[in-house]
C-alpha cells in the first residue's frame, strides 16, 4: 500500500529551508488551491475581523468552520494554515483569537502571519473514516475531493518536495482543533489517538443534511437579525422650498416591535443650495422613539435652501450590536480629524463597523470623507478627512457620524448582516447624463435576499451650483445588488462612495 508521501508528492522550484520559520511564498504557491469549491486567502493583520474585505471577491463562500461549539461559552474557530521551519502546517483561527494556532508534532504555536480556508457552505464537510484505515482514506471516501495541507518541505534533487496532507479535527478538552493526517497519526494528536478520524472533503453535490423537524421559515426566522430598516423622503417642490426648512415625518412600526429599538440614519440624497461662501448645512435624526414607531427629521439652518433629501433608518434591537452618534466641531482648519470611540461594552473580537455622515455644516470646497481605522474589541478611530484642493475658505464648522458596529463573528456563524462599500473612484465626473452605475458583492450568501441600509461617507462635487447627489440599490439578491451614483441639472459630482449594511431581517 503506498504511503502519503509517495501519492500526495509536489515538485516545486527552489529549497526550503528547515530552519526558515519566515513564510516561503514558493512554497505557499505550490499548494494554493482555487478550484471554485475552496480557496485559501491571507489574513492581513492579525485579527480575523480583517477577512471580510477579501471575502467579498468570493461571494456565495464562507469561513471553514471546524465544529459546533457544544456550550455558549465556546467560541467558533476556522480551518487555518501557517508556515513553520520548512513546513506548511494547519491549525485553527477565531474571530476571538489573535492570529492562529497551528499544531506540530510535539506543541501547538501561535503564528500571525496565517492563510484561512473559504468554501461554499453545502460542499464541505467532515467526514468519519477509522484510524486504522488512514493510509487508504482516498478508497473509503470515494469521489469527495480531500482538502490537502502542504506538509514538510524536503531537499529533493534541484527543487523542493512537499508532502501534501489531509486535513483532520478532534476534540482537545473543551474545544475544537485541527491537525493534518501525516502517515499513520494524526500530527498534534497524543499517542493515545481515537479509534476514528475526521477529514476534511470537498464535494461537488449538497452534503445530504440531517432529517429535522424544523421548516425553511424556522430557520430564517432563526438566522435573521433584530433590525427593521426603511427610508424617509421629502418630497418637496422646489419652487416653494424656503432657506432653514425642517422636515419631519412620523414612521410606524407595524406590529410594534419587542423593545425600543436604537434607530440609526444615514443621508444617501442631497439636494441642497449653496448660500454664502458655497456654504451647505443638513442634519437628519430620529425623536420620540418608542416601540411603535418614530419622528424621523431633515433640517437645513441660516440661508441655506433644503429642496429634497432621503434618509435611510435602521430600527436596530439586536442586543449585541453597539450603535452611536459621534459630533464634531474641532475640524475647521484642519485636513484631517482623529477621534477614539470607545465601546459602551467590549466585543469578544472586534467587530464589523458602519460609518456614514447624518449631518455637516461646510463651506468652500465640497470633499469631505468619514471612515474607520484601528478597529479591535474596546473600540475604533473616526476619521474625518476634508481637502480644500487650495481653496482657503474651506471649513468643516460641525460633522455628524453615525455608527454601528456588529459581531463579526456572529454575522459569519448566522450569515445576517454584512457591511461592505461602493464607490465612483476611477469612474470620472458625474453629470446629468452621465451617472455612475456598478455591482456590489456580499461578502457570503444570505438564506434570502437581504435588506439594504446606506449612507454617504464620502462627496465631492463643484461649488458652482447646488450640491444635487442620489443613489440607488437596485436588483438586490442574496449574493450581491446593483447600485448607482446620479446627479441633475448642471451640478457635477467628482466622486461619492456610500457605506452598506445588508441585514436579513426578521421583518421583511
């Protein structure tokens, strides 16, 4: 009977060096699979939370995850690999955890530097062959395609040999981990191994699921998060809009909801006059908000004119989701803003985070960006860009932000939320006949189509005319939806970018 060695052997250019324990990219290369059913990608920085942007170019694919935690008090974790001393070794990540854990024969590491296996959900799994049966696993599990991890790299001849591997999981006291199959044990198993093995697979049919007494609607029902989100609109005639308009609408909820909820917004249309020096003032927000509804308002102030707007709202009850309103005076004469946000509660791992203008009071060049940096489990840091492109009269005098921030953790064991990002860059000036259309990608696929929350966290357009911007979400599926970028009349947008928060909702 042959052993693994002699059928899983890969010839690659150039020698790995034993005692290397920096990544060898060559080596990495030789067993980077992407065979549309499963792909390994590199987690930039050493929280998982990182993952998300790269997921979004695989939609419908998800985090290998290596078993069912067994109590609430253990949290998920996902197939991984590293590189060790010549080796490419698996091991397990979590969104609790920093960096990953890859097992060898006589320890268990810790590596930040780390690839994370993806797949598409219903064609992985794990499958139970007997350990003494190891060495013919490729003859018991039939057609199901093994997931291979690259094992030690050995000097053979001109290049190097690298000795590809199974991918098995066992139980270690409380918790999942994962090893490789190397030979007749498991590799950071004990002596003492199990009577049966479990192997990762890849299949190219639905892995059949257990008989259950639950329907389709439990399960959606199960999965969808706490949030109801809508959209108040002005609809107002231009010709009689007056300077310092406040609008206001009351929103019903419909049956009422279970508690009050957090209700978030978010500007996604602006149409606005500009008043002296190209000043442009608008602040939306929600009052008397109980479990029936709200008064959801749109305001302008001093000479400026609010034709129209559009503010999207979230009615948000999920009690683990963190949501706040962040104002800012301070960025006058300055290009750039930095301001910590601390968490009222610290995450288990850092979460996902929405940002997204609900108010700003400027003048002179209209450029002015909001984003997320430095994102862990106590909190973030708010930054507010503006650049005056040589125009001295440029002023922020007051900035409002909405945001949310959102387990990630429990957005990829649930697949009900999901926060991503469009934009016009590279796409040139907008104008009345020129919008800007694009298609945006989930990160995963959501068990239905999901409900969208936007808002603007980035304009800029000419101060010559009013500042006239809208944007749209159009053919929403559970993997991704259309959006588009407009203008009218004779303003020009230069570019805009809109922050998306897609939400199964339990009420669609």
């Amino acid at each position: 009977m042959p052993g693994l060695a002699d059928i899983h052997e890969k010839m690659i250019d150039g020698v790995a060096d034993p005692c290397d324990d920096s990544v060898d990219e060559s080596v990495l290369t030789a067993v980077h699979t992407q065979d549309g059913d499963s792909v390994w990608i590199p987690v930039q920085g050493k929280y998982l939370s990182n993952i998300f942007v790269k997921l979004a170019k695989y939609p419908g694919m998800t985090l290998v995850q290596i078993g069912e935690p067994e109590s609430k008090d253990e949290e998920p974790v996902y197939v991984a690999r590293g590189f060790h001393r010549g080796s490419i070794v698996p091991g397990y990540c979590g969104f609790h955890l920093q960096g990953a854990r890859i097992m060898t024969r006589t320890s268990m590491l810790h590596v930040q530097r780390y690839e994370v296996l993806i797949a598409k959900p219903d064609q992985y799994g794990w499958r139970q062959i007997p350990q003494s049966d190891a060495l013919i696993y490729h003859d018991l599990l039939g057609d199901h395609s093994i997931v291979l991890c690259g094992g030690t790299a050995r000097t053979h001849g001109s290049g190097a040999l690298v000795i590809s591997s199974p991918i098995s999981r066992w139980r270690q006291v409380d918790e999942w981990v994962c090893g490789r199959l190397l030979n007749d044990e498991v590799e950071g198993l004990p002596r003492q191994t199990p009577s049966t093995v479990d192997i990762l697979v890849i299949q190219s049919i639905p892995i059949p699921r257990a008989a259950s007494s639950f329907t389709m609607s439990d399960v959606l029902a199960a999965s969808a998060a706490s949030a109801t989100l809508g959209t108040y609109w002005t609809d107002n005639d231009w010709k009689h809009a007056l300077p310092a308009g406040h609008y206001s609408s009351a929103v019903h909820f419909s049956p009422p909801l279970r508690s009050i909820p957090t209700i978030a917004v978010g500007l996604r249309r602006l149409d606005l006059s500009q008043a002296s020096g190209a000043t442009i003032r608008i602040r939306s927000w929600p009052q008397n908000v109980m479990k029936d509804g709200f008064i959801c308002n749109a305001q302008t102030w001093s000479d400026t004119i609010l034709y129209n707007t559009r503010v999207d709202w979230a009615a948000i009850e999920e009690p683990d989701w963190q949501c706040g309103v962040y104002k800012t005076r301070d960025v006058q004469k300055q290009s750039w803003f930095d301001h910590r946000i601390t968490f009222p509660t610290q995450f288990a791992s850092p979460p996902m985070v929405f940002v997204c203008f609900n108010g700003f009071d400027m003048c002179g060049n209209w450029n002015l960006r909001v984003y997320a940096t430095s994102v862990d489990h106590a909190g973030f840091n708010l930054s507010i860009l503006k650049d005056d492109e040589g125009d001295s009269s440029t002023r922020v005098e007051w900035a409002s932000i909405t945001w949310i921030a959102v387990p990630g953790d429990d957005a990829l064991r649930r697949r009900h939320v999901w926060i991503g990002q469009f934009g016009t860059a590279g796409m040139g000036d907008i104008g009345w006949d020129k919008p800007c259309k694009g298609h945006l990608d989930f990160g995963f696929q959501f068990n239905r189509p999901p409900k969208v929350f936007m808002g603007l966290n980035h304009f800029r357009a000419s101060n010559g005319a009013p500042l006239r911007l809208d944007t749209e979400a159009s053919g929403i599926t559970e993997s991704g939806m259309d959006w588009g970028v407009s203008t009218w009349c004779e303003t020009i947008v230069k570019g805009a970018s809109l922050k998306v928060l897609a939400i199964d909702s339990a009420l669609q």
